[in-house]
C-alpha cells in the first residue's frame, strides 16, 4: 500500500499543481489576482496566489511610498527593496515548485485564512 501523497495533485487549470503554484508568483500581484480567479479546487494553489498578490501589492505600495522620499526613498529602493523582492521571489517560486506551502511571516497568515 502506497501511503505517500500523490503528488503533484492537478489544479482546476488541468497543470500540476506545484508548477500553477509557480506561475501565481511569476508575474506578481497580477498573476496572483488571475489565479485566484481561475482556479477553483487546489487550496495550494489559492494560497500561493493570494500570497503573491498580498505581497507583491504591499511592495507596490512601499516603493510608491518611498518614491515620496527625494534620496533616501530611491537609495532604499535601489539597494534594498529591489534585492530582497527579488531573493524573496525567487525563494517563493522554488518553494511552490517543491510543493511546499511557504508561509511568509504575517502575509503567509493573511493568505492561509484566506483561502480556508
């Protein structure tokens, strides 16, 4: 008897769902939003799409914010928003791909409540 996990489960998409997990973060908030609007079963993949969206629109908002900020805000846009989203991005992809449900701390907990 096989007691592993038949994963990769098929999202409503007809893809694995590791690799639609993958792709709600590739675009950002927007491949996010087009997820959790088109898939209907898979609540791993819901979680990473919601998520994306919730992180990458607060990061929207922080680089708007800083931009108010004439040095200081471009200096720590260019230096540190910018790496860490990028780092963070790319961690997020190669979690969703391993089948990992990675929670982000707070946003990770908005996103799972969410998709309940």
């Amino acid at each position: 008897m096989n007691t592993e996990p038949s994963f990769p489960e098929k999202s409503s998409l007809g893809i694995d769902a590791n690799l639609a997990a993958v792709f709600t973060y590739v675009f950002g908030f927007i491949s996010g939003i087009a997820f959790l609007l088109l898939e209907k079963n898979s609540k791993f993949v819901r979680f990473h799409a919601m998520q994306s969206t919730i992180l990458f629109a607060a990061i929207a908002v922080l680089k708007v914010v800083l931009g108010l900020l004439p040095l200081l805000g471009a200096l720590t846009n260019t230096f540190i928003v910018w790496p860490a989203t990028v780092v963070i991005w790319l961690v997020l992809m190669v979690k969703a791909f391993k089948g990992e449900t990675f929670k982000l701390p707070i946003i990770g907990d908005i996103a799972e409540q969410q998709v309940r």
